[in-house]
C-alpha cells in the first residue's frame, strides 16, 4: 500500500475501542478502501466528522500494516439536510449501502462515484427522496452493466403498451402475457413501468424535481429494481427493509 490523496464518501463506520473508527471510504482515485480513522471518537476530533457515513471530504490515507490510516481530512460536504430528515436518511444510507455491496475493494469506478455523489446531492436539493433512489438504481445498474431489459419482452421481441407484464430477475427482462405462462421467479408489472424506468435513465437531475410518477408506477418501479438487484446481489439490503419499516408508519 502507498500513501495516497483522495476525495471519498464514507460509507460505513464500525466502532473500535473507545476512540477509534473503521471506514469503508468510496474514492474516486482508488476505489473502496477501509482505514483506521484513530481517534476520531474523542471530542473535537479534526476526524470526527469526515469519519460519518454521508460525508464526502478530500482525505489523507497513510498506508498501515493491513489497513490504510486517515490521517487528514477536510470537509467539502456532510449533507445536512439529508441528515435532518429520517426519510432522507433512510433513503441516503440505501445508496451507501448498495455503492458497497455492488464494488469491490481497489476497484476504481469514476462513473459509480460520481453517480453516487450526484444522487447525495439529489437528495440534498429535496428531491423527493423514492424518486432519487429509483434513479441511482438504474444509472449504477447501467453503469456497471446490469441493466434491467423492460422495452422488449424477452421471447418474442414485442413491445408491450397496456397489457401486464411478467420482470423475471433470472432472466434480467419482461416477458409479455402473449408468451405463455410467467416465469417462476417473475414479479407484475404495468407495461408503462418500462417508460418511467427509461425517463429516468435518461433524465438530468435539475429535471427530477418536475417529474411526476403514479402511485401505481412507483410501485412497480419499486418491485422490478429490488427484485433484479436482490437477485444480481444474492441478497437483500438492510437499508431497504428499514425504508420499508418507515412507509408503513408513515403512510396516509
């Protein structure tokens, strides 16, 4: 390992002794690192803050022994406003929590950061924050070529309009109700859910905040890029099931 200079993202924190940290940092230059972040627990640590998850700094890491060392940090963004609301939270610990499953460590990405920080921003700007995790979904799962095939059923290459359609995870697409039984692993949908999921893909973020989406077109969103995205992970995310904890006690 070597010295280096980077701008991050911490993604998780893991308590060690008293005053000590373990993060799992997202760079830009290097990729996933973990480093000891040593004694950002005492107060007024210069350490303390760049050491949360949701914080994005310019950092310091000096190569240890098996981990690298945080030894500078400074600030560009911790995300007040997403930090300010439990939703926001909910939703921003989401995209940490899937940026760490889906990379690897040392694996640089510049696309997946950048996306990763753009989405923080999102969210930041008061984006409603179910439509700014639908659209991280589908700009990482493009990114790094998972992409969910919605615009053309699998087996006969039609593009459904209003019938019901059948997203089969193992089979990464729809296939449309001309073709015969679904698939065993497949989940419902709305065909229109194939244009919502295309607007997003396209969309630039200043245009999110007028972008309307049904109830019904949000759930099935919703039921497509988590069962296409348990199934390329092997499992759930915790995050998701607490988005989910939330919902049902704050719904209508």
């Amino acid at each position: 390992m070597r010295n280096i200079c980077a701008s991050g993202i911490v993604l998780r924190r893991i308590e060690l002794g008293e005053t000590d940290r373990i993060i799992t940092v997202f760079t830009r230059e290097c990729g996933k690192l973990s480093a000891a972040a040593k004694g950002s627990r005492r107060p007024g640590s210069k350490l303390g803050g760049a050491s949360e998850p949701l914080t994005y700094s310019k950092l310091m890491l000096a190569s240890g022994r098996d981990l690298y060392v945080l030894t500078q940090a400074e600030i560009k963004e911790s995300f007040p406003h997403i930090r300010n609301e439990i939703t926001s939270v909910a939703y921003g610990v989401y995209l940490l929590e899937l940026v760490n499953a889906f990379v690897d460590l040392r694996q640089p990405n510049a696309d997946v950061f950048d996306s990763l920080l753009s989405a923080l921003y999102i969210l930041e700007g008061g984006i409603d924050p179910e439509i700014a995790a639908r659209y991280f979904e589908i700009q990482l799962l493009s990114i790094l070529g998972y992409e969910p095939h919605i615009d053309q059923c699998l087996k006969c290459g039609r593009k459904p309009t209003r019938e019901v359609i059948s997203f089969s995870p193992a089979m990464g697409g729809i296939v449309c109700s001309a073709c015969g039984r679904p698939p065993a692993d497949s989940v419902q949908a709305r065909a229109a859910v194939a244009t919502y999921i295309s607007a997003l893909k396209i969309a630039q973020p200043p245009r999110l905040k007028d972008m309307q989406f049904p109830k019904g077109a949000r759930g099935d969103m919703a039921r497509i890029l988590r069962r296409h995205i348990r199934y390329q992970l092997e499992h759930d995310l915790k995050s998701a099931e607490f988005i989910d904890t939330i919902a049902h006690f704050t719904k209508d």
